[in-house]
C-alpha cells in the first residue's frame, strides 16, 4: 500500500512539474503563480523517484513498464533506461524554468553594451542615441547626405556612468527628403532619412507594445533573441514606403515578468533596458526607423500608481526610460513634465500621452462589468489633461487628430482583474475627452497593452449634438513580442459606447501598420494588422464619414 501510494505521488509529481514548465515556458510566464508549483512537484518527484528505487518493482510488462517509464518518469529497474531518461525529461523541467529567469541576468550584463539608434526626425534635424561605455574623449559623430561628398560633424559628447553611457546627439542642418548615413569615433555607424516637407499628403507609421527577449523560450536560442523584431523587419522591407515613425507605447522591458531577478534598483532597470537593445534581433533596418516611446507599467512595476510609498520606485524607474528613450523623443510641451510631447506629420497631428505619472489610484474592482470607472478621478492629471484640450481645439479644424495613450481608450475588457488599469477606471475624463474629440468631427486613437488587438468605435450619443458621422475610432495592438492569454476571454463588447469592429487574440506578435492619406476633401487611415508576421486584418477609416459598424452593432 505504502509503495501504491509513492508510485502515485510520483506520477503526479512528475506529470504537474512538466505540465506547469510547459505553461510557464510556452503559455503565460508569472513566474510568482508557476514556479513554486515546478520546484516543489520536481522536489516531490525526486523523493518519491528515490524511494521507489528502494522499493519491489510492481508487476508489469516490459511494454508498460517502458511507456511509464519514460512518459510518467516511474522508476522502472526492467527498464532502467526509459527509467533514466523519464527522469531526465521530468528534471528539465525545474531546469529550463531556472533557465528561463535566470540565464540573462547573470550571462548577459551586457556592460559594455555599445550601440545607435535613431530618435525623432525632422526635414531638417535628426536625433541620434549613443551608448558608448568607452569614453574617454567623448563621442563624435560624422554624417553626409547619400551621393554627397560634404562631411558633417558634431562636436564630442560625454557619455557618462550618470546616463549609463548614453547621449543623444542632434545632427543639424540636414536637407528633406534625404538619406543620411553616420559614423562615430566610437565605431556606430548607421543610416537614416529625414522626413519630406511639411506639405506631405500621405505616409505611413507602424504601432505596438510590450516585448520581452526570449519568448516563447528555446534553450537553444538566443536569450535576447525577440521574434516579433524578427516580424517588423520582414514588414518593412515589403512596404512601399519606409515607415516615418515606430510608436512603442510602453513596456518596452518587462521588470516583473517572468519573474523579478533583483530588487527594483536603478542597476536593475538599467540592465533590462541594455538586455533588450543587445538583442541580436535587432537589424540595421530596424535601428534606421524613429522610435518614439512612451512608458508603461512594466518599466516600473505591474498596474503601477504614484500613490503611497510608490513615488521612490517610480523615481528609480523613470531615470534609465529617460537616458535611453526620452532624450531622442520630440520636444516636450512642457519641460517640467517631458514624459508627454505632440508632433505633426503633414496634415496629421499626434499627441502621444503619458498615462502613469499623474494619474490617481485605480478604482477597486467590484465584479466584472463593473460601473467602478465613474468618479472624480484622473489619468492624465490636471496640466496634461489641459494641454490635450488646447491641442484639441487648436489643430482639430485643420489636421486629423491622432491621440496615442498606452492603455486601451475602451472598456470593452471588462472582465478581467486589470479591467480598471486602462480608461475604463477613469471613464468620466474620457468622456471629457470624447466631447472634444466629436465636436473636431472625429479623431484616431492608437493604443497598446492588452496583448490582443481591437478596433473599436466611439459614436457620440443620441443626445450628443455631434452627428454619428464624428465617431472616434480606436486601434489598440499589442504585443510585440510576449505571451497571449491562451484560454480566458476578458473582452466584452460595450454597446451603444464601446462598439466593436474587430477584435483579434491568437499570436505572440502583433503590431499595427497605419497608411495615413490626406489628398481628398477628407482624410483617410488604412489600418494593417500584422500578427506572427502575416497580415490578419485590414480596415480604412474616413474622417466625417462614419465607419463600416459589423451588422449586429448596428442601430
């Protein structure tokens, strides 16, 4: 009895240690929910498998004893090496898991990480980061226009341990229309083109978030290998015209997931950052486009609020987001909060938000499709929430409007535990913003962070004296690169608000390629939806002209 009973928890103990590696490794990386179950089903294991070898064998056949063996990791002395390997399968496991956490941060410092990238451009500048850790004289950047034979240089920049060796270098009096290349005292070297002129009607840009090196994990790749940069860089290269602009809203590093390896210390975020900027995955096409960034939670900690004893870590987080992604971004509108900035590409203006830092706690969550986001509380804080209404009312009559917020602008995942972390805790302002937004005669909005895509529409209400034909339409896409929910279904459609058009969760890659068109009386905007690298959706929104609402949404 007592052996039946050994043999038993064996089984169990094995089949659970394989089982939840599988989910952890392939699946859903939380690390908190996971990996205590792997390390005590794989310690239980190792007990049980030990006793067993102690133990008569039960009477089996050589067939049965043999699959047991190596499917279930039973001890089996008439077939000790199906016994053998079963055992190993099981113990890799526990091993691949401490794999998966750990091998980049003890492997992969990435110290002497040196590297180039391009920031905002202009017809006439272009911002370029630095990370040079050998700096004894500064770095320097020598540039020319393609064909040219005039050579450009910017005076030497410090790139010190403050900045973790990072700077950005603005190169100065460039022609429109123009590819540049650039080299450095310091062995960077890289290309790029400036945009054309302000008149331009038509250009694209491309829209994701969220990405973590070495998902889904592979013992045999590279632990900063990221698929979906993989993704981006075939897409580009069958565009027909090279993107202005890559938006990544937020969660650029992922501090707690799988796992937190450290205290959340200003070394530890700096080492995220170099970790995902090492990536082999990176291409020098890749490195060629604008990335313009705003920060998430996971660059701090998840569902992250500065309330309470918050404010120190956001401290320590904010710093490497600024040296490595602030500095290179479009001007601030206000120097004294620069984690928010707008900028116009031709007849089109953006304004990409900042959700985190001024916002007031997340409502709690009372049950699912709960009426909790009402109330007098704000997302984007006081000063920021006045500067998106300024920007509003002064391009709304002459550009279409593109808001770009982190979080999704719906309610429509409302079931959820994190339903309250987007707008949908903070309803009362968004509607504050939607007002505004309907009386411009409609706008775009381009979010992330739900690692799933939805295009959703806005409709002014029945008692709204704006015309349904000045809805807003919102496309928010996510991950990058990272886990998909493979089971659980938190998106529910919100009628007559939140009206869904499309709603896409498969795929641990997904970004949005958006072709905006501004030659006709008014403008269009053809949405791409990449997912695994193959196009999955597209759609073509235009301004003042409603939207092609799926049947069972319509009035």
């Amino acid at each position: 009895m007592f052996e039946e009973i050994i043999q038993a928890l064996c089984l169990v103990a094995s089949l659970s240690a394989k089982w939840n590696a599988y989910i952890f490794l392939r699946l859903l990386p939380l690390g908190e929910r996971f990996l205590p179950i792997i390390y005590t089903a794989s310690a239980i294991y190792v007990v049980s498998f030990v006793l067993l070898r102690w133990a008569s064998p039960p009477k089996r056949s050589k067939r049965i004893g043999a699959l047991l063996a190596l499917l279930c990791g039973l001890p089996s002395p008439s077939t000790p090496l199906c016994s053998l390997l079963g055992a190993v399968i099981t113990l890799l496991a526990p091993v691949f898991s401490t794999d998966f956490v750990h091998r980049a941060r003890y492997l992969n410092r990435e110290a002497d990480l040196s590297f180039s990238r391009i920031g905002w451009v202009t017809e006439s500048t272009a911002q370029v980061l630095i990370r040079s850790p050998f700096n004894d004289q500064g770095v320097g950047l020598s540039y020319w226009a393609e064909g040219s034979q005039e050579v450009l240089h910017t005076k030497p920049t410090n790139t010190g341990a403050a900045t973790d060796h990072t700077a950005a270098i603005t190169l100065r009096d460039l022609e429109p229309g123009t590819q540049y290349h650039y080299n450095s005292s310091h062995q960077h070297s890289g290309s790029f083109y400036t945009r054309l002129h302000d008149e331009r009607k038509s250009f694209s840009l491309l829209s994701t978030s969220c990405q973590k090196p070495g998902w889904p994990y592979n013992p045999l790749a590279h632990p900063l290998a990221i698929r979906g940069l993989t993704h981006l860089d075939k897409t580009i290269q069958e565009m027909k015209q090279k993107p202005e602009a890559m938006l990544f809203l937020g969660d650029f590093i992922y501090s707690d997931l799988p796992y937190p390896t450290s205290e959340y210390t200003s070394s530890y975020y700096r080492q995220l950052y170099r970790q995902v900027y090492a990536s082999p995955s990176w291409t020098p096409l890749l490195r060629s486009i604008p990335w313009l960034h705003m920060f998430d939670d996971h660059e701090i900690i998840n569902d992250f609020a500065p309330v309470g004893d918050m404010s120190g870590m956001f401290k320590t987080a904010i710093e490497p987001f600024m040296n490595y992604q602030q500095v290179v971004n479009p001007p601030p509108i206000n120097v004294k909060q620069p984690t928010y900035f707008s900028f116009d590409i031709g007849d089109v203006a953006f304004f990409m938000l900042d959700n985190r830092s001024f916002r007031s706690q997340q409502p709690v969550r009372p049950g699912a499709n709960s009426t909790a986001g009402h109330g007098v509380r704000t997302m984007l804080g006081s000063e920021q929430l006045a500067e998106v209404k300024r920007w509003i009312k002064k391009e709304g009559q002459s550009r279409l409007l593109v808001l770009v917020s982190g979080v999704p602008f719906t309610r429509n995942w409302s079931e959820g535990n994190d339903e309250l972390d987007s707008w949908a805790g903070y309803l009362d302002e968004r509607e504050e913003i939607l007002e505004l937004l309907w009386e411009a005669g409609g706008a775009v909005i381009i979010s992330g962070d739900r690692h799933e895509h939805a295009a959703t529409l806005f409709p002014p209400s029945a008692s709204s004296p704006w015309p349904t034909s000045s809805a807003v339409i919102e496309f928010s896409t996510s991950p990058l690169s990272f886990f998909h929910q493979p089971w659980k279904r938190e998106y529910v459609p919100h009628p007559p608000t939140d009206i869904p058009i499309h709603h896409q969760w498969r795929g641990d890659s997904r970004f949005g390629v958006f072709d905006f068109d501004t030659f006709g009386p008014q403008p269009k905007v053809h949405f791409k939806l990449i997912v695994d690298g193959a196009e999955s959706w597209s759609y073509t929104w235009e301004k003042c002209r409603g939207a092609d609402v799926p049947k069972i949404w319509r009035g």
